[in-house]
C-alpha cells in the first residue's frame, strides 16, 4: 500500500440540507472546493501512524480458520482500482445506481461524482488509499445499511457544520484507517484489536464489511459530538479510532453486533 493517501482533497460547503433532485438539471446542495494539501492542512490524509522498521509489538497465534480467512482478506486489500477491469466499472456503477437510485450516470467519468463526495470527476483517482476493497465497502454499506448511507451521503442528522467533509473520500480515508489500525497487512496480527477482529472474521466472512459501516457511522457520531469542520477531520478520525479500539476490548462483546455503535446503523 505504498501509494496510499496524499495528493489534493477536497472541502464541501453545506449549502442546505439534503441533496433534493427534483429537476432535471440534477442541481446539489452541496460546493465542492478543490485545494492543496498543504492549504488544507493535509487535508483527509491517512490519519494513522506510519510503521516503523523498530517496531516490536506482540503478534498472536491464529486459528488454520483465522489464517485461511485473513489470507481471503488480504487478497481483497491487495487488489487495487482498474478502471479498465468490467468488474470494477460495473461495481462503481452500482454504488451510484445505490446513492442515487432513479438518476441516470452519465459515465464512468463525470462531474456528477463530484455529488458523491469525490475529488473530481473520475473517481478512480480516489482509490489510491483504500483499493477496490473500499469500493466494495461503500457498496455494503448503500445496499445493506441503506437508510444510514443515505443519511451520511446527503448530511441530514445534526446540526452540521458549514464546511462538511466530503463523504466518498472520507470513507477510502476508513478503508485505510481500518487496515492500519487492524495490522492486516501483517503475517500475524500485531496488535490485541486485530487479534479481537480476526475471530469476528472467522464467524463472519464480511466482518471487515461490517465494521466499515459502524465505524462509518461512528464517525459521523464523532464528527457531531466534537462540532467538527472540515480541517478537524483528522481529529475525528484520530478520535473514532479511539473509541473503535475502546469497543472492540469490551468483554461483552462477542460479534461486532455487540458493539455499542452497532446501534447506530438503521437499515
């Protein structure tokens, strides 16, 4: 994942509440601002601490079925975008036929992703942080927790900021915080909520899936607890991975749906 994060984001101005589409001129509520980097404070790069060589963390033995299925999981980390893959085209077709179901894509690149909470108009730039597998998870997400992808995708809970975080970046930006923060990438995990992860995992296949769409959700709870703008994204997301790490040690908790923030998601 070497070429994961960096490059410019984007910032969205809250305009009005919701993202009505009643016209045919597909008019949004929401302006997408492009900038730099360096202006916006690094804007929504990986918030997570970059390995060091010197690392010594513990590492955990595995079950043969935690192995087998942290391999099958490692297979979809390493699979990046191609556009030019079918499969891929047609995946990202269907997350926007699942965000905006009755408006019709006009292609593959257009200016309507921008509505979505991408950069610019050809996502695929987009999927360097989080690879195919965060296209997947934003499509898990629309189609199995629907009610609370839409609320997140057009900003209706809570008294919003202004400036609000795109949403189709943030969720590559969780993608990649989730991977990091669960050492997958690793033979064995290295860390005792990546050990925790793996035996949800081995019950349910689509565990990784799952625990996207809490942490998701558990963001944007964050987001409005903390009365967050744009240029404290990276505040939030430090602090969703606190209380993520906090929930998954919980002795209570057996399944990711003991999690507390699983209470969050609506369908």
């Amino acid at each position: 994942m070497d070429d994961r994060g960096g490059g410019s984001f984007v910032a969205v101005r809250r305009i009005s509440q919701g993202l009505d589409r009643g016209s045919a001129c597909h008019s949004t509520s929401a302006e997408v601002v492009a900038g730099s980097a360096a202006w916006l404070g690094r804007g929504l790069s990986c918030v997570c601490a970059q390995r060091r060589e010197s690392d010594s963390r513990p590492s955990f033995d595995l079950t043969p079925l935690q192995e087998e299925c942290l391999q099958r999981l490692q297979n979809r980390i390493d699979i990046a975008y191609d556009g030019s893959i079918r499969e891929h085209q047609e995946t990202l077709r269907a997350l926007w036929c699942a965000a905006f179901p009755g408006e019709e894509l006009s292609g593959l690149i257009s200016e309507q992703w921008k509505e979505m909470g991408w950069q610019g108009k050809d996502p695929s730039t987009d999927f360097r942080g989080g690879g195919f597998i965060s296209l997947e998870n934003l499509l898990y997400f629309a189609r199995n927790f629907p009610k609370s992808f839409q609320d997140l995708l057009r900003k209706r809970e809570g008294d919003r900021a202004l400036w609000e975080y795109p949403f189709a970046v943030a969720g590559v930006n969780i993608t990649f915080m989730l991977i990091q923060m669960l050492d997958l990438e690793a033979v064995k995990p290295r860390t005792l909520a990546g050990a925790t992860f793996l035996k949800f995992l081995a019950e349910n296949e689509l565990a990784f899936d799952l625990l996207y769409c809490i942490t998701f959700k558990m963001m944007d709870h964050q987001w409005l607890e903390m009365h967050a703008s744009y240029m404290d994204f990276n505040s939030v997301m430090k602090a969703t991975r606190r209380e993520l790490e906090k929930e998954l040690l919980l002795e209570d908790v057996t399944q990711l749906e003991d999690l507390p923030s699983y209470c969050l998601l609506s369908r």
